[in-house]
C-alpha cells in the first residue's frame, strides 16, 4: 500500500466565501478531517455541503495522537488539517504533526488561503517588504524580555491578540516602545463590523480604551527608526 498525504488546508478567517475551490475540493476527497474545533469546522462544511468525519485535534491532545495519525496516513490515508480559521501551523496547532510527517517520510501538502496578518500588514501602511511575525506575545514569563527586544527591532512588527489583553498589550507597547510609535490595529478581518485604525500607540489605547472589545486582533508596529 502507497503511503498516504497530508494536506494542511487554509479556512476563512470570517467570511466564508474567502475559501478556494482547490480547498472545497480537497475536503470533500480525503479520508477525514483533522480539525481544531468541530463545532466550528462542521459549520463550514455544512455549509459547502461536504460529509466527511472530523476528528479533533488540538493543542491539548496533539501530543497524545499524532503517532496514531503518523500510522494512519504510512497505512494510506489521505488526511486533511484544519484550525478554526486561517492557515494551520500559523499561531495554531499544525507544526508538530507537519515536522513528524517530514521526518517519516510521508507527503505534506499545504495549500495557499487565508492568514489573518497579511491584509492587517498591507492595509497598516507600513513597510511590508521586510517584517517580523511574532504571534501571540507570552502571557507571563518571558513577556517583558520579548518587548525588551522587541522594542530594537528595526523591521515591522505583526501580532495577534486577544480582545481581553488588547488594552493591557496597548499600555504596554507604548512603554517598551514609545507612546508615539506609529502602529495599526485591525479586528474581525474579512467579517461584517471589520475595522483597521492606523496611529500612534498613545492614540490606539486612548481609541480602544474607549470602546467595548470584541473581535480577534492583528496589531502592526512600526520598526524602531534610526534617526
């Protein structure tokens, strides 16, 4: 029997018609899905009218599971990974499973779709030919040692938040960075009330400090300028 494929499939990150064909397709062929959540996932699939199984696979069960996908898809399946929306492996589980699947030999195919922090990159009007990705930030340890350096990095910086520690990670970007580094905050990307406010640190926390938080973030620095 041939060895079977991985295929990490991207998801809208909100509206739905952001899916591609290939995508849809690509669903509806394999054995079964790996997803992040079901209840999300079987919503989308629902929706394009695709019946396949979904088995969960998240960060809290990727280490206990993955060598019984490993032997899955040696034995011949084709599966396909998903997150709740955006590309797997980009701030979500994925990596573990992709680095173990290299490692045996086993075909990894990644599809081209949605990531949430390249239309907030393009839309902040700062330099996107150069730029640092960092995800989340570390909730606790480490967080002031990665702001520390942070604040020297001369190339864009992109990161994903949370609406409950947006103000917190706005208070204290402002005091790594200066409170007039230029930066841009976009929410609910792709999605009905999708916002993008372009400004100063001081000003974006006064702006949100302002207002009732709701939303995924993608918050976009400027770099730290030589003059």
């Amino acid at each position: 029997m041939s060895a079977g494929k991985l295929y990490i499939v991207p998801t809208p990150i909100g509206n739905l018609e952001d899916i591609t064909l290939r995508a849809i397709r690509i669903l509806g062929e394999v054995d079964f899905i790996l997803a992040e959540d079901t209840r999300q996932s079987i919503k989308l699939l629902n929706h394009f009218s695709i019946d396949k199984k979904l088995q969960p696979y998240h960060a809290h069960n990727e280490h206990k599971i993955y060598k019984n996908i490993l032997a899955q898809l040696a034995a011949g399946k084709i599966i396909a990974l998903v997150s709740d929306a955006g590309t797997p492996a980009i701030s979500d589980p994925g990596f573990l499973l992709v680095r173990e699947c290299l490692k045996e030999n086993i075909k990894v195919e990644c599809l081209p779709g949605a990531t949430a922090f390249v239309p907030a990159l393009v839309k902040s009007g700062l330099p996107a030919d150069s730029f640092c990705f960092e995800g989340f930030l570390p909730e606790k340890k480490g967080r002031q040692t990665a702001l520390k350096k942070l604040s020297e990095e001369k190339r864009t910086i992109i990161l994903y938040e949370s609406p409950h520690r947006l103000i917190k990670t706005l208070q204290q970007l402002a005091e790594y960075f200066g409170a007039e580094r230029q930066a841009s905050v976009s929410r609910e990307l792709s999605k009905i009330y999708e916002e993008t406010v372009n400004a100063s640190l001081a000003e974006l926390l006064e702006y949100f400090s302002s207002k009732t938080i709701k939303g995924e973030f993608v918050l976009v620095i400027a770099g730290k300028s030589d003059k």
